[in-house]
C-alpha cells in the first residue's frame, strides 16, 4: 500500500491564484493513478492532496485530514467504492463525494448518486479539465454545505435566545401593565378627590373632560357641561395664552379663580408645529383674595401714611445740605446725600404699592387724552439713549411713517414703556442691542421691546407679570418686583395686552398691544 502524500508545499502558479482551494483525498487501488492524481493536482491546482491505495487506511486517517472532496475508485478489493464513500459520509456528512468508475460500471454509479448521496461520478479515463472543474464546484458545494450548517446552527441558538428575550419581554410587560393599572388607579383617586379642578380641551379650546371639582364649579357658575370654548367661561383673549402655558386670574360666576393651563404636545413632534390639546388646573382663590385684601388695605394704609414723612425727610435732608443749618465737612454732606436718595428709593416703592393697590382695588383713576403715541415713544428712547450709551449699548427705534393716536393716560403709558426698556438696558450686557418697534395692524398696535440679553428660564416665564417677580429664580435683583405687574395693570387697564418670549442666554422680547382708538 502507498503512505499516504500530502501536498504540504506548492509553488505559486500564475493564473490558479483565484480559483478556490480545499483538501482533497484519492483513493483508488491502483498506485498508478493516485500517482497521476496527485501528480497532476500538484502541478496545476494549489489544493492539497493526500492519496491511499486501500479504503480502510484512508477511513482510518479521514477524521484527521478534515477533507473537503473525496474522490473514490469504484471496484476496489476489500472495500468497494461505493461502501467506502457510504463509511466517508456516516463521519463527515458535510464531505462531497465523487466516484471513478469505469464503463462497465456506469450503471451502478448513476443508481449510487441517489443512494449514497454522491455529487457525481467521473468516467475512466476522465479528462483532466472535467475532474479539476468537478472538484472546485464540489469544493463549493462542501463550503456551501458548511455554511449552511453554520447559519443553522447560529439560527437555532438566535431562536434560542430570541424565546428567552420573548420570555424576558413578556413578563416585563406584565410587571409594566400591573403597574400601570396601579398608577392610573391613583392618579385617578387623586383627579376625583383633589381640591382642585382640573379641565381637558381639545385643541380648539373646546372642553373634553372635568374631574368633579371642577364640574360642581361650573355647574354652580351656570355652564353646562357639553363642549365649550375655554373663552366662553374663563374670558381669556386668545391672544393672551402662549403656545405653550400661561398662568392667570378669571373668575366662574362669582368664584375668584387662578388658572394654570399648559399644551400637551404630540409625542416626538416638536412644540412649534402646534397644539394637539391642553390641560387646565383651577384653584379656588377666595380665601387668598380675602388676605390678600386684608393685607393690601394694611399696606395701603401704612405706605399713605409714610408718604408725607419721607417727603419730609427728603426735603430736610435737601435743606441741610444746601447749608440752611450752616456750613457742612463734605463727608457730611456725601452721608446727607446717600440719605437722600434711599429716602427717594423708599418713597418709590411707597408710590409703587400704593399704585398697585389702587389698580387692583378700581380706584385708579386714569387721565383720558389723546396721545401720539409715536411721539411718546421717541421721547422716551431719547430719554435713554444716554443710560445706553453709558452701558455700550445701541437702542434702535423703527415706528411707522404716520403719527398713530391712541386713547389713554399718557403718564401710565409712558411708565409702561419706560420700565420696559429699563429693564432691557439692565439686563443686556455691554455691547448689546435693544430695539423698540412699533407696528400698527386695523384697529390695534403692537409695540416690542426686544433685547439680546441674558434672557429669562422657561420656569419663570408664567410668573412674570405677578407681583413681587423679579424675571428669575436664579438671580436676586435690588429692584421692587413691582414693575411688570404694574405694567400688566396699567396695560389692561387700557384695555391692551402684554406678554413675553424669552429664551435663556439668548434674550426677550416683550409686547404690548394696544387699541388705537378705544373708548374708555
């Protein structure tokens, strides 16, 4: 019998560089053929080769030579072809099985193909061409075959794994619906029971859903509860709400009110590409107004009657250091000074409360005029334009060609318009910009004021305009807090409305709209 001879080196072979490359084994009895195999193989082909004369020493050795191709002599002593090959796939199925037969055989090889599972049987003598094209397409089919195994084997443990996930999965769901159900089991404890009332609408403002709070409400302010307009009991200006939030006073009947609505946006749609509905909350404001009162007719009482000492002391003050006393050392006369300006800082926030409680009580009375408007914001940039200049900063004013009347207080007004711009000047670093414009639009104007500062945080915007706000939470400010509730008096009290867009670190712009020709 021939050692088996393996085809351990091969030289390059230009033009074989492509063609695919596997181990091959021949069996055949007769030496002379594995010899010209192997010979040929060798020479024009880069696989490797191992030979054997007898079927059972390559049975033998099959397991360790891992081959991808097995090429088997049909009549063979001791073993015939088609027994070998049988034994060949029972240990390596993925293996491709090819049969040498001769003429005689023919038949028997063609019935193996189905039997055995043989790829296909060459005739003796072959043509060299036809056995290298068999064996590379049985070298692909081999690889195909074990690349199928492969994918099977990784799809079956992929299953595998996918059911445990499934599994996983489901019990989370379960463990997530359980908890769901307990969740909304509170919340709806918590709508039914709160003290609160709490309102739904549609994105037309039209009322969806009350919890019982806020149905005893209506019922008692005389609405039914069929869909309504928010506007039809709250009495809000649609221009007044936000895209996103407001917060503000109205009444239900007779019942005093704060309400707090908010947008609720379409998950993973952004908030400028509009509402999808809303959420109010109402809270009953009686027992507040009532302090409230209470402590505004004290406040009211207490800074009236500071007002005539303050006078006094400042006008002291301004006698002294004018030298009615005598003559002064000028570090007495700077103390005097710094006296008075906190007695007028003092007296300022007197007038301030006393013009807010005034506003809010109805005793306000207002000096009705007609009022160029345009005039009245150029004198008070012009006023300005020196604090500006002093901080760095430009101040722009952009109006109308025509001279726009209006009817109103001009002396409230002209706080209004002050205060605003104050603010801007205050709160815009050096080297920034403020721009005051005015359009006008059919019966009303809308006036902005428009900064490049350090902007106000989302979570203060709905606070503004309320008493003692200083803009943000995140920096204490040595004014009143006064001013822009004030300016939200006066403004309604002409009939307009004021607002804000602010974005922190970017800057504000504030609006005021107002009738161009309104009655009082």
């Amino acid at each position: 019998m021939e050692s088996p001879v393996e085809h351990a080196h091969v030289k390059h072979i230009p033009g074989l560089t492509h063609r695919k490359v596997g181990t091959v084994v021949i069996v055949d009895d007769e030496m002379m053929v594995t010899s010209s195999l192997h010979a040929m193989l060798r020479l024009e082909t880069l696989h490797t080769v191992h030979t054997f004369n007898a079927p059972q020493e390559a049975l033998d050795h099959i397991q360790g030579i891992d081959p991808d191709v097995v090429i088997s002599d049909f009549s063979m002593p001791g073993m015939d072809g088609l027994t070998f090959l049988k034994a060949v796939k029972a240990q390596r199925p993925e293996t491709t099985l090819i049969l040498l037969t001769g003429y005689a055989d023919k038949q028997n090889a063609i019935e193996a193909i189905n039997e055995v599972g043989i790829y296909r049987y060459i005739e003796k003598p072959w043509d060299n061409d036809v056995l290298k094209m068999s064996i590379d397409n049985a070298l692909e089919r081999s690889r195909l075959i074990s690349d199928l195994q492969d994918n099977i084997t990784a799809l079956t443990q992929a299953r595998g794994e996918l059911r445990e996930a499934n599994d996983a999965l489901e019990h989370r769901v379960q463990e997530k619906t359980r908890d769901l159900a307990e969740t909304t089991r509170k919340l709806q404890a918590i709508l039914e029971h709160t003290a609160d009332g709490i309102l739904t609408l549609d994105e037309e403002y039209q009322l969806t859903w009350a919890n019982p709070t806020a149905e005893t409400w209506l019922k008692d302010a005389g609405y039914e509860l069929a869909p309504q307009s928010l506007y039809a009991f709250l009495r809000v200006p649609k221009d007044a709400l936000p895209a996103n939030q407001a917060l503000f006073e109205s009444t239900l009947g007779t019942l005093p009110v704060e309400v707090s609505l908010s947008a609720i946006h379409e998950t993973g749609r952004e908030p400028s590409a509009g509402q999808d509905a809303f959420v109010i909350v109402i809270r009953n404001m009686t027992a507040r107004k009532e302090l409230e009162r209470l402590r505004d007719d004290f406040v009211s009482t207490l800074t009236h009657d500071l007002r005539t000492p303050l006078l006094a002391a400042i006008q002291t003050l301004g006698l002294l250091l004018e030298g009615a006393g005598g003559d002064i050392p000028p570090r007495v006369a700077e103390l005097i000074q710094m006296l008075i300006e906190s007695n007028r800082d003092m007296l300022g926030l007197v007038n301030d409360l006393l013009e807010v409680y005034k506003y809010e009580s109805g005793k306000q009375r207002l000096i009705w005029d007609h009022i160029s408007i345009t005039a009245l914001l150029g004198h008070i940039v012009q006023e300005l334009q020196a604090l500006a200049q002093s901080r760095e900063q430009s101040l722009t004013l952009a109006l109308p060609a025509e001279d726009i009347l209006i009817q109103g207080d001009k002396q409230e007004l002209r706080r209004v318009f002050v205060n605003l711009l104050g603010n801007a000047i205050h709160f815009t670093p050096k080297g920034g910009h403020i721009a005051l414009s005015l359009e006008v639009n059919q019966d009303t104007l809308l006036c902005s004021v428009k900064d490049n500062g350090r902007g106000i945080p989302a979570q203060d915007l709905p606070h503004l305009f309320q008493r003692f706000s200083q803009g943000t939470s995140k920096q204490r400010s040595s004014g009143s807090g006064l001013g822009l509730y004030l300016s939200r008096q006066i403004v309604e009290a002409h009939h307009g409305h004021i607002w804000v867009d602010s974005v922190e670190n970017q800057g504000s712009q504030f609006y005021v709209r107002l009738p161009v020709q309104k009655q009082p």
